[in-house]
C-alpha cells in the first residue's frame, strides 16, 4: 500500500472489512509500551494520507502484553487506534457482557460507533479523546460489576 512518505513498513498482522483495512501491531514486553503506540499511529497516518479519497481507510489496531498507559490510550482515541491490553479490553468484549442491562449495551455501543468513525484526517466535532478515555473508563469498569 502507499505512503506520503514512500516509507515502508512492515505490520505483524493486517485483514479487510469492508471499506476499511485494519493493521496490527503486537507487542509483548516487559516494559511499557507506552511511546510504541505514537510510532504505530505515524505508521497508520502515512498510509491514510497516502490513500485520502480512495474510498479506503486505513484503521489501527494495537495489541500489547504490558500497560501503555492513559496517555497512550487517550493518544489512541485521538487518532482513531484500538489500543488492546491485558486490563484494556476492546469494545467487542464489553459489549456481551452487559446483554442483561440495555443502558449500558447502548452506552459502549455508542461509544463503540463513536471509535468506529473516527477520522484522524478530519477534525472531529463531536468528543474529545480525553471524553472518549472517560467514557471507556467507566464503561469498563461498570461492565466488570456484572
């Protein structure tokens, strides 16, 4: 695929889903991998660019075995990546988890949809990454309750 850039990277993983091509990076450390995740996002934002208006787009989705860390995650929000840790599950697991309370499954539903469009390309009017990191805190911790 192309870049701005004309850099080329190597992913661990990547598939398709409809118009979107989701690419993977895995991380399994010991320490944080917290200032792994901005060089992902820059990785991810050259082919986006590079592909603007092609009616694809490039979505990010980062695996880690330790902590990245609010900042990190709230970075991700920002540009639009899926940050996966061991106390960081994605959307796709909560979700089940509250079959039983429709409120909350509309809540990380929403939340879900909000995450799902995001467009690091296009300035979004809608939550800011630190109301998209609340809302998933809390969202997460009340479906551990259940």
């Amino acid at each position: 695929m192309p870049t701005l850039s004309r850099n080329s990277y190597q992913f661990d993983a990547s598939f398709s889903y409809g118009d979107s091509i989701y690419v993977l990076e895995c991380k399994r450390r010991q320490l944080s991998a917290a200032e792994h995740v901005p060089y992902f996002a820059s990785k991810v934002l050259d082919h986006s660019i590079a592909i603007r208006g092609k009616g694809t787009r490039i979505k990010g989705i980062f695996m880690s075995s330790v902590e990245v860390g609010p900042s990190s995650m709230q970075f991700g929000f920002a540009f639009g990546l899926r940050i996966i840790t061991p106390s960081d599950p994605p959307l796709e697991e909560l979700y089940p988890r509250c079959q039983n309370n429709e409120a909350l499954r509309r809540a990380v539903k929403k939340l879900w949809e909000q995450l799902d469009s995001a467009d690091p390309l296009i300035p979004s009017m809608g939550a800011t990454p630190q109301t998209l990191l609340k809302s998933y805190e809390f969202l997460k911790r009340r479906t551990s309750d259940i």
